[in-house]
C-alpha cells in the first residue's frame, strides 16, 4: 500500500491528535504517502482531503481535541454515502483507511471494508466502552481531569460539611465514574452497570454523618441519570441539601495525559503496520499491556465492554 488517508470520528478525545501523528510519521517512514481527512466521515463524502506532511502534524501531540476536526454524520450508515466516500477516497489514490473514534466510527470502517476498501478502527473515545481493548485513548485523561474537579470539590464540601453528587460523562459506561471514584476517595459511586437503590444511599450519607464525615462525594455516571434528577430523589429521602456539579465537556478538552499519549502512538503504529499488511475490517487495542488487534465484526457483535465492576467492591471497602 503506498497511499492511507486517516480521520477522526465521533466524539472527539484527548490523544487523538497524538494517533493521528504517529499515522502520518510511521506511514511517511515506511515510505508511504499519507492523507488527512476533515469532519469525519461527513469531509470523506464531501472530499475534504489533503495531503500531510511529517511537518504538519508538528506540536499536535501535546493538544486536545482533534486538529482534523470531528462530526457525527448519521447519512454514512447508508450505502450510498458509503460508496460515495471510496469513489472520494479513489478519486485521491488512496488504498486504505485508518478511523480513530468509538463503535460508531467501526461501524463505519467495517462498511467500507465490506465494500472492498479496507479499513482500520483505532479506538479513541473518553468513556472507555469499546469491546476489543481494555482501555480508549482519551479515558485516563477525562478521569485525571474528573479528578482535578473532584479533589477541589472536596475542599469546598468538607469546608461548609456538604453532600456533593458529581455527574461525570460516559454515556453507557460507568468507567470514568468507576476510576475517578476511587482515586478521589469517594464515599459512594453510582454506575448504570450495577442497579443502586436511593434509601440505601441516603442512609449510608446520613450513616456517615452520624460517624462525624465531614463531607460526602458522591460521583454519579450521567448514564444512571442527570445530577439534578438524583439530587431530586434523594430529597424525598431526607436529604435536602445536597449540591450537584455537572462536570460535562470539560472531560473532553485538555493536553492528553502521557499514558494516552504513549497508547495513541502505540495504536497509530499499528494501524499503519496494518493496511501495510493489506490487513483491514479490524481494531486495535490493548489488552494486558500488549498491543493486540481483532476482527472488528467479531469484536462489535460478540465482545461486551465491561467496566472493572472490582473497583467498586474496593471503593466500598475503603471508603470508610
Ligand atoms: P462514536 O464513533 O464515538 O461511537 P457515533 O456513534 O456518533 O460516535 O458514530 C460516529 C460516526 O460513525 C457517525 O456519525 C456515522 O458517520 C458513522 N457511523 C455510525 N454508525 C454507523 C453504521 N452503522 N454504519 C456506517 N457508519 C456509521
Ligand atoms: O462519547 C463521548 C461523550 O462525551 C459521552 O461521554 C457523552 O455522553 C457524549 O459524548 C456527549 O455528546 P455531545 O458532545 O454530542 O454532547
């Protein structure tokens, strides 16, 4: 293969600029010519291409968001949009795709695949809920900045003896919730995967001030429900006075940790080695430590994302 081309799609995350990097420098040292497509799958349609040198993705591996831009374009899931993004995609010369974006973006990837061009899914969302790899590129710093929150939260709840809920992002997933609980020592998390009763929370809240807790963080996944709804439902459990704090987008933005900036370089590497192989209709991802690939129908149909569901007995362990 001597011409690739690489988009981002779906929500964007921290580090997929760091994965579009390592595409376009390892591509350019294997002699290969390399092509940036913008707004996802909706720029592939509309031909928004051009060439990257190794130059251009200079100073973006430091950078949050996605220099090439993201969207969520439902007509893609139709054939024609499909077969108008290959004609695009031959109109430039180009012989195969890598797409850094969630389960979404596969779909996509494995549609083109299917029509013959192959493609490579790179797994890059903040929620961490995609099969076939243990963790997402953006995950680890959307909880390190959860964390940054929560740690501050805390002064201001011990502060004024409050009950916090923190609404952290997700979607489905109870990932971030999971791991920014515990590093921020959090009394109580609430995760879409593991039914919770709002009696049993209010008790353990007002358990807590009985043994003279100063404060108590609630972190809630948004796909439980919103803060405010939860906040709602504990007040017909005696609990009146409960702040909430939504921390929203800004888990999205931000300079990439160093983990997710070493997994999005491993993951673009390995794509690019991928199609070099002729090899598409297939994901990266990480599994005990080793970077690893799979097939990407095999992985979306079978493989179920499952949160580590150890961290939440730990946190009722030592949550005190
Ligand atoms: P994510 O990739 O983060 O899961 P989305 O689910 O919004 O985000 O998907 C991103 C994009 O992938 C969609 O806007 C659409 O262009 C494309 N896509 C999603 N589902 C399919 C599908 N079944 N077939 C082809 N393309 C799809
Ligand atoms: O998938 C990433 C994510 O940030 C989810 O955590 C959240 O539910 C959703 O995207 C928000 O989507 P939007 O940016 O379209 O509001």
């Amino acid at each position: 293969m001597k011409r690739i081309a690489v988009l981002t799609s779906g929500g964007d995350a921290p580090g997929m600029n760091a994965a579009v990097r390592a595409v376009v420098r390892k591509a350019i040292n294997e002699g290969m010519e390399v092509f940036g497509i913008n707004y996802g799958y909706a720029g592939l349609v509309a031909g928004d291409i051009r060439q990257l040198s190794a130059k251009d993705v200079s100073d973006t591996i430091s950078r949050g968001g996605t220099f090439l831009y993201s969207a969520r374009y439902p007509e893609f899931s139709q054939v024609e949009g499909q077969l108008k993004g290959i004609e695009q995609l031959k109109k430039f010369g180009i012989e195969g795709l890598v797409v850094i974006g969630g389960d979404g973006s596969y779909r996509g990837a494995l549609a083109l695949t299917k029509h013959g061009f192959p493609a490579v899914g790179i797994p890059g969302t903040i929620d961490n809920d995609i099969p076939g790899t243990d963790y997402t590129i953006g995950f680890d710093t959307a909880v390190n900045t959860a964390l940054e929150a929560l740690d501050r939260i805390r002064d201001t709840a011990t502060s004024h003896i409050r009950t916090f809920i923190v609404e952290v992002m997700g979607r489905n997933a109870g990932d971030i919730a999971l791991w920014a609980g515990v590093a921020s020592g959090a009394e109580q998390i609430i995760i879409p995967e593991v039914d919770s009763d709002m009696k049993v929370i209010a008790e353990k809240i007002q358990e807590g001030r009985r043994k003279g807790k100063k404060h108590t963080l609630i972190v809630l996944a948004e796909g439980v429900m919103g803060g405010i709804e939860f906040a709602e439902k504990l007040w017909g459990h005696g609990e009146q006075h409960t702040r909430v704090s939504v921390l929203g987008h800004v888990q999205r933005g931000g300079s990439p940790s160093a983990r997710d900036r070493v997994l999005a370089s491993m993951f673009g590497a390995k794509a690019v080695d991928l199609l070099q192989q002729g090899i598409g209709g297939v994901c990266v991802g990480i599994r005990q430590d080793k970077i690893i690939y799979s097939d990407i129908i095999e992985t979306l149909e079978n493989g179920k994302h499952q949160p580590n569901l150890d961290l939440l007995t730990l946190n009722e362990e030592i949550s005190g």
